[in-house]
C-alpha cells in the first residue's frame, strides 16, 4: 500500500471528538457511540493477527467502565482486502465482559501471509472506524521489506501526540511500542493538557487512565495504521519498580496494597492492548516476553526487564556500585535469560531483534558513574546475554531500547573497557513522544570520552523508522519540532545503516 487510507484519519478524529457519524451510523442511533478509544490489531502470525477494541461511550466515568452498562455485550467484527468491505475474508464475533471492561481481544485466522488487511467491529448498532492490519511472512519466505517503527514514553501531560500521527503517516507495516505507554502519577503542573484525577491505584483508576490516554486521536491514528508489538516498562504500574519492590513509599500502601495495584495495572495492561490471549494477566503476574517471527527476514524478541529483576543494586540512581557487577545479579530473571538465549540459537531470520525497555550499552559519566535502573546495574546479566549470542552464531543481533527520553544509536563491544575490541550488535534507542517536553534539541553526545561506542545522541521527541531488508537495516530518527504545540512536523535528524553479518553503525 502506497498510501494509508484516509477513513482511518477521518473516523479516528471524529470519534475522538464525540461527532456521531461513522460509515452506517444514522441519526437515530438508540445507544451513545461505544467506540471512542479507536480499534488496534497486533502480535501478527502468518495466518492470524489479533483485532482489538474497548467499549466506551463515556471513557472517563470515575469507575472505569466508560459508561457502559453492567452487562456482556456481542461485538462482530470483519477483514477485508479493502477498506470498503465489498467482500470478506473473515468475520466473527466475540462477548465483551463488564469484568473486562468491555474489552475485546478477537483472533481473526484463516488469513493469508505477508498480507494487508482492513478490519472494523460493530456492537449496539454502531461501527467502529477502520483499521489496517498486516500478517507476518511465512517461516519459509522473506517476505516484503518491512517497515518498522518503535517508540515510548508517552506523558500525556508532557505534550501532543504528534509524532504518532507522524509515525502513522510513514505507512509501516509494523510498529514495536517498548513501554510507557501511560503514566500513572496524578494531575501535575502541566499548561498543555492534564491528567485525570490523583495518582492511580485501583483498577478503576488505570482504567479510567488508559481511557485517557486512548482517546487521543494521534494515538488511536498510529494504532490503526499498523499491527503492535507491545511491552510494558515502569510507568504502567509505578516507577522504576523492581519485580515485588517499589521504587520509593509514595504514595503510602501496604504490602497487601502493593500487590493489589500491581495486579490491577497488568489487568489494565492486558484489557487495553491488542494481546493474544496467551499474555492475559494472571493475578500479579502478566506473560509478555514472547517471540514473533518475520518470515525468514527477523525474529522479534520481546522482553519483560521489570516483572522478573533483581531490586536496583546500591539504592537505585546514578552510581559507582560494585555490587552491579554481582553474577547473581539479573534484569530478565533466568527463565526468560535462557528462553532468550534458547531462541537466538535458533537463528530464525537474518535480523534476531530485541524489543526492550532500558539502555542496553554501558553508560558512564565523567565520575565513572553509570544507572542502576538500566543494564549497566546488571553487568553480569548483560554479558551473558552478549556471551551468549556470540557462543551461538547469532549473525545480526539488534537490541531495540525506549526509556529515556533521548535518541541514542549505539555500537556493542565485546568489551566495553577496551574501545578497540570487537563491535559484536548494535542498539538503536527511540526518545520519547512526549515525555519531558520539548527538548533541548542538542546532538552532542555526552560523556563521549568515556563512551567511544556511543555515536548518536539527539535530545528532541519523536520515533525511529526502520526498513528492514534481507541486506540492510536502515534507521532513520525522526523528531517533531515541538510537543507543546498540537500538528508540528517531522523531519529526520540523522540515519544510519546496518549492513547483514557486519555488526555496528555506519552512515545512512
């Protein structure tokens, strides 16, 4: 596809400003529109992807059901090979549970590989607005080169979403969102837009706050252009939590409490992202490290770097910490270090990518100091890891980061005290969306004696655009001008390729 389908625009807006015109939606309507939080689609197979929408006429009633009503509600929904729905390929329909937040996960199978689709729901006499959607190679193909792009960190009170719009408008045909998708903190000082209500704790609250978040039309623009890879970072529950530790007392909650929100954010989590159901919350505990093949062209590594950590080593924060270097140490825990391991054996595709959340490369200050939130607070865990995919052949590993609010384009050595050493992966780091407002639009790498390895650095908001080719990996950082300004444009600060079997950065 050339171009992406206008009606994804128009309907997203409109539904988002609460016009009550959608393709068949007459005057006359008997219940409010209960498709205000837009549609999604994500985790594409070769035959299947999973559609998703939320029911919510009302999206932010303080109970976190969106106006709806206490009863299960039937929703059909529909895939087509144009956006006119002359004729289907498949169609269905699911219940959407008042436990669930009316929310909808369907598997819509029996479609054919490395294909474009459009797909739509229909519940309460009202139709949703259209998405696009995208299946995976067969394992035995490359496929079309794919387009992909990644992001994080969204505040919403930080600034507009206008480089999800832009994202959208880029066409991919696949977009990885590596967490901090919400914030969960209370209404703050913000002049552009606020939060709302206080800091969230109940599954109400993160309800109400996804609800939020989802109803802008930026947001719900980049979700029907493309099919998602999602993980979560800290911020979908509370910041920089480690496994069953939180980061600081604020605000106050017992043990019994903290558990409670835990369970309620993954439940949220789960409710408002396009899932399969096999990644559904179980208690306190949610199963989202995963992997996704593309064909023979890559293998999609998604991680979890906060459900299974150790606590931060010396306290958390900016530090020269001896304990960060302890070979008990780990970010993933070792299940899913040996699943990750298990599965770069297997060299599926050209490309094995890691979709996660923290700075994967060493970062040092001027002090020698580095965070203890990321990698390098788990060095032993990070070698193992670089270890491992040398020991195993791994041709083009590619680590994909999000978290902190800067762009970074970085080479991964073998040993990162010897610059000489060999460059054996690459990691690419998206900024935020909105996260930290503007920016300081400065692209000198800081520290850069002490890190030779790091080549890029960009303090503006935006996403990374990759194209993805059995030959190459091309990178291009996109940044918006501005955040506190609704509708700027994006232009490209800087692109790199990544050319196969030859690891590290050289110039797009």
């Amino acid at each position: 596809m050339t171009r992406l389908s206008r009606r994804i625009f128009v309907l997203g807006g409109l539904v988002t400003a609460g016009v009550a015109v959608t393709p068949r939606q007459g005057a006359r309507a008997a219940v409010p529109y209960p498709f205000k939080l837009g549609v999604a689609s994500g985790d594409p197979a070769p035959d299947s992807v999973v559609l998703w929408t939320r029911l919510a006429p009302s999206p932010l009633n303080a109970d976190g059901q969106g106006g709806m009503a206490n009863a299960d509600v039937t929703v059909e929904w529909q895939v087509s090979t144009t956006d006119r729905f002359t004729s289907l390929v498949a169609s269905g329909s699911v219940v959407a549970r008042y436990a669930d937040a009316h929310s909808v996960h369907a598997i819509a199978g029996g479609l054919a590989a490395d294909s474009d689709y459009y797909y739509r729901f229909r519940a309460q006499g009202q139709i949703s607005p259209v998405g696009r959607t995208r299946t995976a190679p067969a394992p035995s193909s490359f496929g079309r080169d794919l387009v992909m792009a990644f992001a994080s960190c969204a505040h919403y009170e930080a600034g507009y979403y206008t480089a999800y719009r832009r994202m959208a408008e880029d066409n991919p045909g696949l977009i990885l969102h590596l967490g901090d998708y919400i914030y969960e903190g209370g209404v703050g000082t913000s002049t552009v837009r606020q939060h709302v209500g206080a800091e969230i704790v109940t599954l109400a609250d993160y309800r109400r706050r996804y609800a939020l978040y989802k109803s802008d039309p930026d947001l719900q623009a980049a979700h029907a252009a493309a099919p998602w890879l999602v993980v979560p970072d800290d911020h979908e529950v509370e910041n920089n939590y480690a496994n069953m530790v939180r980061n600081d007392s604020s605000p106050t909650l017992t043990a019994a409490q903290w558990t409670a929100r835990r369970t309620a954010a993954y439940r949220a989590y789960y409710e408002n992202m396009p899932l399969r159901p096999a990644s559904a919350a179980s208690g306190n505990s949610i199963p989202l490290y995963r992997r996704v093949r593309w064909g023979q062209l890559a293998t999609f590594h998604m991680l979890d770097t906060r459900q299974f950590r150790d606590d931060q080593a010396c306290g958390d924060g900016w530090k020269v910490c001896a304990d960060a270097d302890l070979a008990s140490r780990s970010l993933t825990g070792a299940t899913q270090e040996a699943w990750l391991l298990d599965g770069l054996a297997q060299r599926y595709g050209t490309w094995d990518i890691l979709g996660q959340q923290v700075f994967f490369a060493q970062q040092l200050d001027a002090n020698g100091a580095a965070s203890m939130d990321a990698w390098d607070g788990y060095r032993a865990s990070r070698s193992r890891i670089q270890t491992g995919w040398q020991q195993r052949g791994v041709r083009n590993p590619l680590v994909l980061t999000g978290d902190v609010h800067r762009s970074w384009a970085n080479d991964l050595k073998a040993d990162y005290a010897n610059p000489s050493s060999a460059t054996i992966g690459t990691e690419l780091v998206c900024t935020s969306i909105s996260s930290t407002g503007n920016g300081s639009g400065s692209t000198t790498v800081p520290n850069a004696a002490a890190n030779p390895h790091l080549k890029f650095y960009s303090d503006r908001r935006g996403y990374v655009r990759t194209t993805i080719s059995r030959s190459q990996v091309r990178a291009d950082f996109r940044a918006v001008n501005t955040v506190t300004e609704h509708g700027a444009a994006a232009s490209t600060v800087r692109s790199f390729v990544i050319l196969d079997g030859q690891p590290g950065l050289q110039a797009g």
